[in-house]
C-alpha cells in the first residue's frame, strides 16, 4: 500500500477489503481479546495495528456477524436460544417495516379484522400516506440515535428518552403519524440493537430503506424480489476468498461451519473453508474420563 | 470455474426447484384433468417408470464424466450436431420459463396487482434477473438451497392445516377415468418430471462429477415424494377442484387455512416465500441457457449474453394475447415438449453416444492388440533370423 | 460517466415503476378501502337484487368503551348483479369496496328457493372473498337480518360473526356453513349444499316451549323461545337440492346432521327417562370415534349403513337418583341409544324422502363402489339417493354424572 498515513484499523480494513456491491463488512473488528484470540486459534486470521484498540479478524463470514464471543462461553442451547433472537432481530430491522407498508398497502387481508379497524382508526387524521410517515419516523429515529452518541454522557441517555418518547407521543397528538406506526419503527430500532456487529448493523439499517420503497412500490413482490436479489448479492460477495454465505444453509454438510453451535465436545473440527493445516482440534472423546457415553454423574 | 462448482444438496435442489416452480402455478391440476381420482396411482406408476429412466442415463453417463448433453452430442455428431442440439434446449428452456413466468404473473396481476400493466409485473422479474445473473451459478444454487426446505415446509404446513378437510374418498373411484386414462393416456403425466431435464446439464457442475449418480436417485425420488404431497393436498381436500379451473390451486388450497380468528388468510405470506423459489427456478434456467449458448459459441464469457437472454425471455412472455393461451401452453405444449427433448431425445443421444463410444473402445482395444502381436511377431522373426545365423 | 449514466438510468427505472404500480396502490391501499364486514342479498321490487352492504365505523371500533357496542351502518342498493351492485356502491360512498373481511353473506329465503347458483359463483370468483365467508339463509328480508346483527355477549360485531358459527362445535344446532363448501357442493355430483339457517328472535315471542322439552330440540330461526331484545338468531340449517332451497332442518335434526359427519365435538340430549316415561335426563355426550359409514348398491338403490359411537355423562340431577349403580346406567345407556337412532334414522329419511338432498354426502362413500368416474356419473348418485334405506345403529356408553353420583 502506498499511502502516507495510516491511523486507524478501521481505513485499513477499507483498504485491503474487496469490492462489494452490497458494501456488507467482510472483516470483523472487535476490541476484545479473548474475541480475536478465539478466532486466531481456530485459524482466522487476525490484524493489529500499532496505536488503535480495534484488531482485525478475516476472513470474517455472514454467521460472524451475527455471533457474540459469549456464545462459546455459554452452554448450547442457551447460546443457540440468543443466536436465534439475534438472526430474528436482524430479520425484524431488515423487513419489519417494508412488511408493514407492504400490508398496508397492498395486502391488507393478511391482517386480523380488529387489527385493520384499529390501524384504519389511528391513520384516520393523518395527513400523509405511509411511506412519507414511515420515512419521517425512520429518518427521526436515526437522528435520534446519531445526537445521543454526540450528547455530554450525563445528558445522553436523558435526552434519548425523551427524544424518542416525548417526540414520539407529540407527533402522535398532533396527528402527524399513526401509533401503530411508532410501534413499528421502536421495534425495529430496538431489534438493530441486538445485532453485535456496528458495521453490520449500519449495513442492515441502510438497506431497510430499500425495502421499504420496494414494499411501497409493489408490496410483497418487491420484497420477496429485493430479498432475492440481496441474498444473491450477499452470496455473491466473498470476504477473502470465502463465500460470505458459507454455513448459512443447514443442508450444507460442511464441518464447522453451522450458525447454531453443537454441544462443545461436539466442536471437533475447524470450519473446512479456512483450509488450515489441523482440521481437528479435538479428539472424538475428549473428555479422557469419560467411557464415550458423555460425563459421568457422581 | 471452480468457484461455480455446486454440491450434492445444491444439485438436488436444483432438479427440485424446477418441480416446485411448475406445482406452484399449475401442475396439480393439469395431472388431475388427465387422470381424475386415479391421480395419486398414475403418479407412482409414472415415478417408477421415470426411476428406471433416471437409472438408464445414469448408467449411460457413466463414460461421460464431467460432461453434459451438449459435450456428449459433440462427441456423437460433431461441431454441427452439437449446434442443433445446444438451439433446441435453449428453445426448451427459455420457452418453459417464459411461458411459466407470463402465467405466475397473470396470477399475481389477478390478485394482487389489476390496475398494474402485465409488461411490468414481468419486468419486475426481468430486472431481479438480470441483477442476480451476474453472479456465477453456484451464488444462485446457495440461495436456492436456503429457499427450497422453506417452500417445502409451506407446502406441508398447507397439507396439515387443511387436514380437517381430508377426506380419501376423493381417491374413489379408485381407476379414475378409466384403465385406459389412468395408465395410457396417463404416460403424459411424465411430462411433470421437467427437472430430470436439468440434469443432463448438472455433471460439469458438480464439485465431485463421481457423486453424479446419488444426485438423480435422491432428485427422482424426492420429485415424486413431493409431487404426491401437492397433488393430495387438491385431490383429498377440494373435491370441487376436480372440476374447476382455479388459479394456482396451491394458492386456492391455502385460502381454507384457519386457525382460530386470529391467522386467517395467510396465503399471502406463502406467496412471499413462493416468488423467492420462482425466481431462483428463472435464474437458474437462465443460466444454462447462457451456459449452453456459450458452449456452442465458443465464447470466453457469457456475461453480456444476459440482457438479450432475459429480453428474448421477456418477449416470449408477452407474445400469448391472453391467459387463455398462455394457459395452454403450459398445460398442454410443455408438457409434450418434455418428453420429446428432454426425455425422448437426450436418451436417444445418450444411447447412440454410449455405443459410438463402445464400439470406439473395443476398435482401440483390437488395434492396440494387433500392434502388440505384429511387435511380438517381428520380434521373434528377429530372433529366428539371428538364430540362422 | 458509465457510473453516473447507471444511476440516471436507476432513477428512470424507479420513477417509472412507480408511476407503473400507483394503479394498483391507490386501489388497494388501506386509506382508500371501506371494509365490509357482511352482505346481504335480497329480491328486489326494482330490479334483479337488492344488495345490502355492513360497515363498521373504525373509529368507534378502537375507541369505544367496553359498555357500548360498535355501530354498524348498513347501505343498500337494487341492482341486477353482485357486480354491478359492488360497483355502485363503490361510487356512493366514494371508496373501494374490501370485501376481503367479509364475514357473512345472507341470502333471504325467498331468493334462495328461486336459485343463487350464479350469485355464489360470481361471489367465489372474487379475489377478495374469502372460502370461509359463512353463508346464512334469512327466513326474513337479509338486510332485516344485518339491521338486526347485534351481539348479546359481544361488543364487536366482526368478532361475534367470526364466532357465531363455532357454537355448532358445542351444541350442534347450527352449522358452519361456508361459501366454499357450498361452491363445491355446486360442482359435487356426490353431495349437496346447505346454509345456516337466520331469524330474527321477538321481543314478545310466543314462546314454543311449554313444559314438553322435547320442544328446545325441535327449535328453528325464527321461532326459537328467545325472548327480550330484538336480535338475530341462528338455529337450524337450511337444506339445498343443486342451487335451490328445497327445506330446513331444526336443531335437533341439525344435531344429526353435524354427528354424521363428524363435524361435533360434544352435545346435550334430553332422553325419556327409562324409570319415568314423563321425565326427562339430559345426558352430555361426545363421539368416541368417527361415525362409520359404509353404502352399499342393491338392487340400483343404495343402502346405507350407519353407525354411531359416544360416552357421556347424566347433566341434569333429581332426587332419588343413584347413578352410581351399573343397572340404571346401563338403561340409560339404552334408553339414550335408543333415542338417538330414532332421531337420527328420521333425520336421514327425512333428506331422503322428503328433501331429497344428500347434505351428508354419503354420495362420496359410494363412489368407491364404483370403478371409474363415469360409471358413478351414469348411476346419478343424486337422483338415486330418494331411493335409499337407511341402518342407523347407535351405540352410547353412559359414564356417570357429573358433581353428584347419588342423591
């Protein structure tokens, strides 16, 4: 690389990463130890760059982006039950409000009748249509989100209550967006919160909004088309090499790759795609004490 | 081209797709306007006559490993017959997806969308096309993978959630209409295997070309499996399908689902799941139209191919003047048009290639043979001359 | 430049779609529907139909309180088609018609006996109406019928039309009649159609009760025992040969006919005491297993074989009762076996005979007797079903009460 200066991991990982249509990250940055320390033993590859705390870890596939470090520390199954909330809230920020504008506009008969009455009622004196509306509600909640982080931190958390509360119930009173509307833009604030990755999190709230125009624009054919053109998209991108959708199938039977983690004496084999010289690291029975029927109880 | 290598459950989700795409507009109904009652009965009978089918290529693409029907008919007629071929399968495939794509979007346009024009539900399709193709195969047999066990999962949740209205009456009379229909007539009912067809081009495809064999007998056998499933979802619920033209009976089949007040008319969202699964079917037959153009072209890359491919796939869609006709070019020329090429005339290529390449072996084998002996021969001639000496 | 001809082309292409898809939004977007929640269909002085339209006030469905009932506001026009009449109606109230939660489409009697196979088929081919939409024949004006709509125990009216035709589940003296399975009767050659059947109860009914119980069973619309408010009542079902109203069935009879298809999951009979020919027991049953049916060709008519199956439990309580001990049981047990098979055995005669209507349809256990389609289609399974004899066998197992055993 020739360049003059380099500060931060950050413009390092925009240097060395490869064109992405769909800018998605294909390099994980964490400032945790034990992250970059887990990963680099089980064959990743991990930058540092002398004077920032984040390290580098690739090649970094879509399944990092939705895992914690905790997930290890963690039994499986409650690691899978977070795992699971985690790609649900991914889901609900990606598509919750281009479904609902979708709905409302075009496939209405999918909605409980009571549901339809009490939406019919909250949107009666509202001005605007639904896509402004959510536009305003989305475009305020990202506002919201961006001053909080500038605020003195005694102030922070204060104001972004009352921003998003006050503002929320105000713009309600005055008639200029439905409830049911702000219900739907907080779910899915709340939900982009649950994804563990900022980079991936800001990808995720970029895209919602192509979503919604297409959820405008011809309801669930729009959505069911864009989600295939993203998915191919994603697909289509590799982090180093590696297909950024590797072990995202469960039919795929490739070792060490699933979302959903086994039991850890189930974790035999490092994922296939990284090609490192020690595929296993563990031995079938690694628990030297046990018969191979699992832990004894005593 | 080692990136755009799929696996064995890539592969098989490929022969599936273009199963379900068909049943999820109109399959079920046109097997049961040929066989009535008796439907369930013809389908094992064609499944095991397309079983065996399935084991003969199988056998006969043993000598041809890594190698498709446009390879193979190189080999058996040369640069010109491989032309003719290469053109009567993109006709093939262009055609069926077109045609399936005018008639999934005059459904979509009847429910969903009236005051909207046909050319741009269609190009809605088009233009999602021509973004994803720009990716390799192998991108678009992923997310295939990842859609095909949803769509069977909503078209199973449809099976059980009609259950209260099943009823195996609907099976009797047990021959239908008739031994003739049922077991005659019902040859036709081949014509629903379309997938078969996809793989004669699957081999250079696969990561290991040796798993080529476990490929079609999973595909084969999971076709009928599914295929049993949609058409006892509108034969042993809706008696009055039987009769009727509806359109996309799955759809129609989904509109009963109830559970309680509160999830109620759910098909919508099984329309979602089923657009993805639809345009993966469109991608991937775009693809090897591509894939087979570029072959019997020679050219380097078949990118630029895309946009005329998916214009010409376009045109075609528009040409039926209404849904009538486009009806029955799906119901009644599809259906033929898959047992002449892709059935009828890939085995007789398959055949001709197998003994042409048999009787080129043992030709090579004699002559290597008499090279061998006329050696041994001058050899001892050698001797003996030496010996007088 | 290549990159910014691509956005400008982007930017045509969504100007263009959206301009392309507005037909449609502004069709079917929700700030321009007007939700119907029931039709009602009647004949018409002035024309071929008069169609009424149910709405309900959204406003007053979020907000109102838990003491008032949601207001409904029913337009009605003469027209001389369902469509002509949606149409219509479009341009009076200026929004678009979403029949998609249509719950109820009643249709007056008089209509129903002059034929309603066009409505039903106009109404199916319908994108928006739903298969589950309960179908209801009025024995008074329809719209009379929606006017009168109000629920006694509910406080939104879409959800009591959503539930009504669920108490058919519990007491078997309705049925849930929907416009699909009433379609597909239109098509059957195996089976006929039946409905709902609608009245409106009076404030000062004469009532048919007296102290002869056997009356609550012989209850239809219009003249149930209902007294107070005037409301719609549904009891009873109404009976059809093709797309004609050819009779109506009371509870009781409505009681078999749900038992023979299975369509019940409990019930409450009231049989002769077999101590006290005066008295009466009700008893609380429940099928244990599927009513088995078997028909049979003999002599070109068929002859139907069918038997019942149930437990139950002694609901009402005198003194001096003792069913703790197996003897009494065991005549309950038959004198409720008894009673039943005589009850349902005139249920069947009476579609045979009398309405000559095959609304259980046996016609489908009967196809398997035949082998090919058209064999069954040149028998007429229809015609020939006047023709049946009926073996009703019932066989009830009586439990024991409920709180009290002995007294």
């Amino acid at each position: 690389m020739d360049i003059d200066s380099l500060l931060s991991s950050g413009q390092l990982e925009q240097l060395i990463s490869d064109k992405s249509s769909l800018n998605v990250p294909q390099v994980l940055a964490t400032e945790r130890p034990d992250k970059a320390s887990s990963y680099l033993l089980n064959g990743r590859v991990v930058v540092l760059v002398n004077g920032s705390p984040y390290a580098l870890i690739m090649p970094a596939i879509l399944n990092d982006f939705l895992s914690s470090p905790d997930d290890m520390n963690e039994k499986s199954l409650f690691a899978n039950f977070l795992k699971f909330i985690r790609a649900f809230a991914t889901f609900l920020t990606l598509l919750l409000p281009g479904l609902y504008i979708a709905i409302t506009s075009f496939h209405q008969e999918l909605l409980p009748t009571e549901l339809l009455f009490s939406i019919l009622a909250s949107r009666e004196n509202v001005p605007f249509p639904s896509f402004v509306e959510i536009f305003l509600l989305e475009i305020s909640f990202e506002l919201i989100r961006e001053a909080g982080l500038r605020v003195p931190s005694p102030l922070g958390p204060t104001i972004g209550i009352v921003g998003a509360l006050v503002l929320g119930q105000a713009a309600v009173s005055a008639g200029v967006v439905s409830p049911i509307l702000v219900i739907v833009v907080a779910i899915t604030g709340i939900s982009s919160f649950a994804i563990p990755d900022y980079s991936f999190g800001l990808h995720v709230r970029i895209t919602r909004f192509v979503f919604i125009f297409l959820g405008y624009l011809c309801g669930f054919l729009g959505i069911a088309l864009g989600l295939f053109v993203y998915l191919s998209m994603m697909a289509g991108t590799t982090s180093f090499g590696v297909p950024y959708m590797t072990g995202v199938s469960p039919l795929e039977k490739e070792k060490g790759n699933t979302y959903f983690l086994p039991p850890i004496w189930k974790r035999e084999y490092r994922s296939t795609f990284l090609r490192s010289k020690k595929e296993k690291k563990q031995a079938d029975i690694s628990m030297k004490w046990c018969n191979g029927d699992g832990p004894k109880m005593h | 081209m080692s990136n755009s290598r799929i696996s064995v459950p890539e592969a098989v989700s490929i022969i599936l797709i273009v199963l379900v795409a068909h049943t999820l507009v109109s399959l079920p109904k046109n097997l049961l306007n040929v066989t009535g009652s008796a439907t369930l009965i013809n389908l094992l009978y064609v499944g095991i006559i397309m079983f065996f089918l399935v084991l003969l290529m199988v056998k006969l693409f043993k000598g041809f490993a890594g190698q498709d029907i446009i390879d193979i008919s190189n080999f058996l007629g040369g640069p010109v017959f491989q032309k003719i071929v290469g053109m009567i399968f993109i006709f093939y495939f262009i055609f069926s997806s077109s045609i399936l794509l005018r008639n999934f979007c005059e459904c979509l346009k009847t429910v969903y969308y009236p005051m909207t024009s046909l050319f741009f539900i269609l190009l809605t399709f088009i233009i999602a096309l021509c973004i994803s193709n720009n990716f390799n195969f192998s991108v678009t047999a992923k997310i295939n993978l990842i859609i095909l066990p949803i769509i069977f999962v909503s078209i199973l949740f449809i099976f059980f959630a009609n259950n209260q209205n099943l009823s195996f009456e609907n099976m009797t009379p047990i021959l239908g209409n008739g031994l003739f229909d049922t077991f005659v007539t019902g040859l036709g009912n081949l014509g629903a295997f379309g997938g078969i067809v996809f793989l004669y081009f699957i081999p250079p495809y696969l990561k290991e070309p040796k798993k080529f064999k476990k490929v079609a007998m999973i595909s084969i056998c999971l076709s009928i499996v599914y295929l049993i499933i949609c058409v006892a979802i509108i034969l042993l619920t809706f008696t009055f399908l039987l009769k009727v033209d509806e359109i996309m009976p799955l759809y129609s089949a989904a509109r009963y689902i109830e559970f309680g007040s509160f999830f109620q008319r759910l098909e919508s969202i099984l329309l979602l799941i089923w657009i993805i699964g639809m345009a993966c079917y469109f991608s991937i037959t775009l693809h090897i139209a591509m894939n087979i153009f570029k072959k019997i072209t020679n050219i380097r890359d078949s990118k630029p191919l895309l946009i005329p491919f998916a214009l010409l796939m376009l045109s075609i869609s528009l040409l039926p003047s209404n849904y009538s006709i486009s009806k029955y070019l799906e119901t009644d020329i599809y259906p033929r048009i898959v047992i002449w090429i892709g059935l009828v005339l890939s085995t007789l290529i398959l055949i001709l290639a197998y003994f042409k390449k048999r009787i080129k072996t043992l030709s090579h084998n004699n002559s290597q043979g008499q090279n061998i002996s006329s050696t041994i021969s001058k050899k001892k001639g050698f001797i003996g001359n030496e010996s007088m000496d | 430049m290549k990159v910014w001809i691509r956005r400008l082309f982007i930017l045509i292409v969504m100007i263009i779609f959206l301009v392309a898809f507005s037909g449609s939004y502004s069709a079917l977007s929700i700030d321009n529907l007007s939700t119907v929640v029931a039709i009602a269909i009647d004949t018409s002085d002035i024309n071929k139909l008069r169609m009424s339209f149910q709405f309900t006030n959204a406003s007053s469905v979020s907000e109102s309180g838990s003491t008032e009932q949601s207001p409904s506001i029913i337009y009605s026009i003469d027209c001389s088609s369902i469509s002509n009449g949606v149409n219509l109606m479009n341009t009076y109230i200026g929004k678009e018609l979403n029949l998609s939660h249509c719950k109820v489409i009643a249709f007056s009697e008089e209509l129903a006996m002059n034929g309603i196979s066009e409505e039903v088929y106009t109404l199916f081919n319908n994108a928006q109406i739903r298969p589950s939409t309960n179908v209801v024949i009025t024995k008074c004006t329809a719209k009379y019928y929606l006017e009168n709509s109000k629920p006694l125990a509910e406080n939104l009216l879409t959800k009591y039309y959503e539930i009504f035709a669920n108490s058919s589940k519990s007491t078997g003296y309705t049925v849930n009649a929907t416009l699909g399975e009433f379609f597909s009767s239109l098509i059957c050659d195996s089976c006929e159609g039946y409905a709902i059947l609608g009245g409106i109860s009076s404030e000062d009914s004469e009532s048919t009760t007296g102290i002869d119980s056997q009356k609550d069973s012989s209850s239809k619309a219009n003249s149930s025992s209902l007294s107070g408010k005037i409301t719609s009542e549904n009891i009873g079902m109404a009976v059809f040969k093709g797309d004609k109203l050819v009779g109506e069935l009371n509870s009781i009879e409505t009681l078999s006919f749900l038992a023979t298809r299975n369509e019940i999951s409990s019930f409450l009979v009231s049989v002769p005491d077999p101590n006290d020919s005066s008295s009466y027991i009700d008893i609380y049953l429940t099928p244990i297993i599927d009513s088995r049916i078997d028909v049979n060709i003999v002599n070109g008519s068929p002859y139907i074989e069918v038997s019942y199956s149930f437990t139950g439990r002694i609901y009402s309580m005198k003194a001096n009762s003792n069913y703790l001990d197996d003897d009494v049981l065991d005549k309950i047990s038959d004198s409720c076996s008894n009673y039943l098979e005589t009850v349902f055995s005139n249920y069947l005669y009476k579609t045979s005979k009398d309405l000559e209507s095959d609304i259980n349809g046996f016609g489908k256990n009967a196809k398997s007797k035949f082998l090919t389609t058209q064999d069954f289609e040149n028998y007429d399974w229809l015609e020939h079903y006047s023709d049946s004899f009926f073996d009703v066998s019932v066989d009830v197992s009586i439990r024991s009460s409920y709180l009290l055993t002995e007294t």
